[in-house]
C-alpha cells in the first residue's frame, strides 16, 4: 500500500523539526499532536526521556476547534506553572503554524509560560 504525500510530508517536517528541538528538566518540550476529533498536549523532558505533564481535549471535556485548543493552552501552561516550569522549547510537530496549533501556544503565553 503506497503511502499519501501528505504523511510522508508531515513525517519529514516532524523529524527535521525534532532534530533541532530537545527538551530538559528546566525547559520542557511542549509537544502538539492532533487527531481528527481531539488535541494533545505534552510537556517532555527529552534528557531522562520522561513526560511530566500530559493534557488533551479529551481529558478535559471540552470540544470544538480553536476554542478548545484555548483551553487546552491555558491548562497545560497552569500545570506547568504549579510544576515551576516558567519556560518551554514549542514542537508544534509538523503542523502548520496556525488555527489550532497557534491558539495553544497564544493561550499558553498569555498565561506566563514563556518560549
């Protein structure tokens, strides 16, 4: 079975941008990955090879698109802050830029994380 462009394409930008990013116990890889019905969200700590907070639109009850993703933005950057984390490297996985991907990282800096 031949695989579409599209996934060969998102891998591709996925281990580029993974070659560049790394996460450690002071300043955390904060990961997106989407499905089509719901948004994850990590923080990672690539050094010990350890996730020390995971949140997804499942978890939290919520649905919707960009909304959603508000929310999910403004969780994951409160958990951070109780953990004392104040700064994170963003690996938005190979998505573009905007819609979903960029209300997560909006909310999560106007609620004080820093990238």
């Amino acid at each position: 079975m031949k695989t579409s462009t599209t996934t060969t394409n998102q891998t591709s930008r996925r281990r580029r941008i993974r070659a560049k990013i790394i996460g450690t116990a002071a300043r955390p890889r904060l990961a997106v990955h989407k499905s089509i019905k719901h948004l994850r969200v990590q923080l990672i700590d690539d050094t010990a090879g350890k996730t020390l907070a995971s949140l997804s639109t499942l978890t939290l009850k919520i649905k919707g698109g960009v909304e959603a993703a508000t929310q999910l933005g403004q969780a994951v950057a409160a958990q951070a802050l109780s953990l004392g984390i104040k700064e994170v490297v963003f690996d938005r996985g190979g998505y573009p830029y905007h819609g979903q991907v960029k209300a997560v990282a909006e909310a999560a800096r106007a609620e004080g994380l820093k990238f």
